[in-house]
C-alpha cells in the first residue's frame, strides 16, 4: 500500500470510493455527480485529497478543505471525508491517510485539522483518538441549511 495526492487518472476509480462514501451516509448513488464534484473541487483547488492505492487499485482516500481560524490567525483543514473500502480495511490504510493529512497540516503551516463524524460511526471514534485527535467536549455544533 502507498499512499499519495490524487491526480486527473484517478477520477475513475476515486468517484467509485466517493460514491460508495457518500451511499455509507445515507445519499442517494450518484457516480458520475460524484466524479463531477470531485473534479470541481480539484481544478477549482477547493481541496487536497490523497489516495491509498495497493496493486494498482485505489482502496481509500481522504479529503480535506482549507478554511481559516480568525483568532489564531492560520490555516486549519477541514478533514472532511475518509473512507476505505470494506473489504480493504483493517490494513492501515486509514492511518496512512491520516498521517498524510497531518503532514499537509505540517507542510502548510496549518494550525491543524478538524472533522466531525457521527456519533454511531464506531470505527471513526476509534481510529481518531488512536492516530492522536482529541474530542472537543466543550463546544457545541450547530447547523443551518438552506431549503
């Protein structure tokens, strides 16, 4: 396994993982939707988004926004979507992303990153204390949406 940043040849494969993500949270199936966003967000350089790739197959990916902090007055990212495929995980492949999306926060000079996950999303409140995130247990999240 070798993990490294996304490139146009991976759209493919990359909008089957992003599909398959996106179907894991309860949306609808949409690849070539999936494929579009994730050529917008790359040509526009809205985000950064690594992949894992084992025997010429890509298995996993992480995406991350750039946003800003006003008080500490740095870059901070937006972790916002990790997925492995099934069949592929419990190999590392999670830890690998995630130390690629440190070092982007590292070679950035970045604050460091952010994500959220849901709460019944075991293996995720599992694997981000174990690769060093804390939980923020002070804050409260709120939302709004547009309808």
């Amino acid at each position: 396994m070798k993990v490294r940043k996304a490139n146009f040849t991976d759209f493919e494969q990359l909008a089957e993982l992003f599909d398959a993500y996106r179907v894991f949270y309860k949306q609808e199936s949409d690849i070539e939707g999936a494929k579009q966003f994730l050529q917008d967000r790359t040509e526009r350089g809205e985000s950064s988004i690594f992949v894992v790739e084992d025997e010429g197959h890509l298995i996993g990916f992480v995406q991350l926004y750039p946003i800003f902090s006003s008080t500490r007055m740095k870059r901070l990212w937006l972790l916002n979507d990790l997925f492995v495929s099934p069949a592929h995980r419990g190999k590392g492949a999670s830890k690998l992303l995630m130390g690629e999306a440190k070092n982007l926060a590292k070679i950035s000079d970045a604050a460091g990153l952010i994500l959220e996950t849901e709460k019944t999303n075991a293996v995720g409140n599992q694997l981000y204390p174990a690769v060093g995130f804390k939980l923020d247990t002070e804050h409260n999240f709120y939302y709004w949406d547009v309808e």
